[in-house]
C-alpha cells in the first residue's frame, strides 16, 4: 500500500451543537469504510472515518465514550448525538467520522471493510480495495492483535 497523501494544512470539524470540535494536523487524504453490522447500527449505514497525526480535541467535557467491545470504544457528543470517533484500545489510535469535517475535494477511499456485512440495498461506486470481515480479522491476527 502506498503512503497517502496528507493535507498540509489543518483541518477542524465539529458535532452539530459545536459543542466539541476536533482539530486534525496532517490529515491523510482518504477515508476508511467500514460496513460491519455494529457500524450500521451506530452510524445509520456504514462508518466513514478519517485519521491524522497530532489531534486535538476541544470541549472534552461534552464527549460521552461507550466502550463497543473488548477492543474499541465509540464516542459521541452528549448534548446532540452527533458521533466522533471510533478508537481501536490496543493501540489507543482513533478515526474520526468525515461528516464532522469540511474536507477539501479529492479524497479517496483507503479500503471498504467487512463489505460481506454490507446490505444490498446501496454501493459505493468509487473504486477501492475491498476486504471481508474474514480478511480484516486475519490481517489485524497477523499483526499480533487478538479478538475473544
Ligand atoms: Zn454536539
Ligand atoms: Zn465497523
């Protein structure tokens, strides 16, 4: 896999209260796809995530965490609803959802995942790899992670 392109500017989103905002330095320039059955459930179809380095978060106080398994945790923001991020525990990194941003134009998508959960009733047209849940837990095993 190629290194991704990353904006050379900063770029801030916020929930739809304003309540909390989240300030992303070096965002790459593409968005990860997740299809999972949980994902649908918190995100109304599927999770659109975006990540960077050096991130900061204001308005803490506002953020409710739900731990969503023994791995990760998803938060919101408590006054509105609006969802922020999903981290993954073990490593501690976090993607943020690509709604709460206004993103530049040219964005592409890393990779679908868990695209076997996904339903039949919408695709997106944009070429991208594509991996099964299968696929995606063997890739992460490999890696030295576990899943009970
Ligand atoms: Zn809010
Ligand atoms: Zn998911």
């Amino acid at each position: 896999m190629t290194e991704a392109s990353r904006l050379d500017h900063p770029v801030t989103g916020r929930c739809l209260c304003g309540a909390v905002t989240i300030t992303v330095e070096a965002m790459e320039a593409q968005v990860d796809i997740c299809h999972c059955a949980m994902c649908q459930r918190w995100s109304g179809a599927f999770y659109a995530g975006v990540k960077g380095e050096n991130v900061t978060v204001e308005g803490e106080a506002a953020v409710t965490a739900y731990r969503s398994s023994e791995w990760a945790e998803r938060a919101f923001c408590g006054t509105c609803g609006s969802n922020l991020w999903y981290r993954f525990l073990p490593t501690g990194s976090r993607s943020f959802l690509a709604g709460l941003f206004d993103l530049p134009t040219g964005f592409g998508i890393e990779r679908q995942i868990f695209v076997d959960e996904k339903p039949d009733w919408y695709d997106i047209a944009q070429e991208s790899p594509m991996l099964t849940g299968e696929e995606i837990i063997a890739e992460a095993e490999a890696a030295g992670f576990s899943f009970g």
